[in-house]
C-alpha cells in the first residue's frame, strides 16, 4: 500500500533538502567550518559585513568543485523507495531499464542493458547508497 501523496511529497522535500545542504564545492565547506568554529563571526566583528567571503567561497566553489551526483527527481526517488523496500535480488528487463534512465540521468553516465549480475548490482548499489545518503 502507497502512502498518501501528500506524506510522498513531504518525504521528497526532506530528502531534497538534505541533498542541497550538502557542500557543492571547497568553498561551501570552509564556509561552514568558519561558521561551526566561530571563526566567521570574529571576521565579520573585525572586517565589517562586507569582508569578502561571499566572493571568495564561489571561487572556491567554481575552482574546486565535488563531484556530486544530480538531485533525484521526486518520481525517481519514489520509484527508488518502492524498489528498494522489497529487497529485491533480481531484476527484470523492464526495472532494469528504469533503473537505468534514472542511474545515467543522475550520474551522468551512459550505461547499457547488461545480463552481467555484478554490474547490476554495482548500478544499484550505487542508487541505494544515493538514496540512503540523504534519507531521513
């Protein structure tokens, strides 16, 4: 049984938001060291508002970028939900090709259908570790 879709769409939104919370690039994370030390706060008391670390974490964020798979889209990330909660062990031609769209959209790849079993479960361990990293 689905839940209802007003409970779906408000775990989605947690799940997003905790994906966009996490750092893009090394700018965000000293960002948010400076911030959790207190370091920001005695810069800002010291340089005024306008200190320039706005600035230099977008550089930092352009120059040294992490690799970081797209954002699930509400529907992949219910599909991913409701395939994962049956702890499946095989996977028919047509999950597959779901599975598939959703793993090259998000990773940005170019995988195939295979009968290879390991490389199935590379694609969907991988999805499963995208989808737990944010969960609840």
């Amino acid at each position: 049984m689905k839940p209802p879709k007003d409970k779906r769409t408000k775990e989605y939104k947690e799940w997003k938001a905790n994906y966009d919370k996490q750092s893009k690039g090394l700018g965000d994370t000293i960002a948010k060291i400076t911030k959790a030390t207190g370091i920001a706060k005695a810069v800002k008391f010291i340089a005024g508002e306008d200190c320039g670390c706005s600035e230099r974490q977008i550089a930092l964020n352009k120059a040294f970028r992490y690799k970081r798979p797209k954002c699930l889209l509400e529907s992949e990330y219910v599909y991913l939900r409701e395939w994962f909660a049956k702890n499946r062990t095989r996977v028919n031609p047509s999950e597959q090709k779901q599975l598939l769209k959703i793993y090259n959209r998000v990773f940005n790849d170019k995988k195939v259908m295979t009968s290879c079993g390991s490389c199935i479960r590379t694609i969907t361990n991988e999805l499963n570790s995208l989808y737990k990293t944010y969960g609840n």
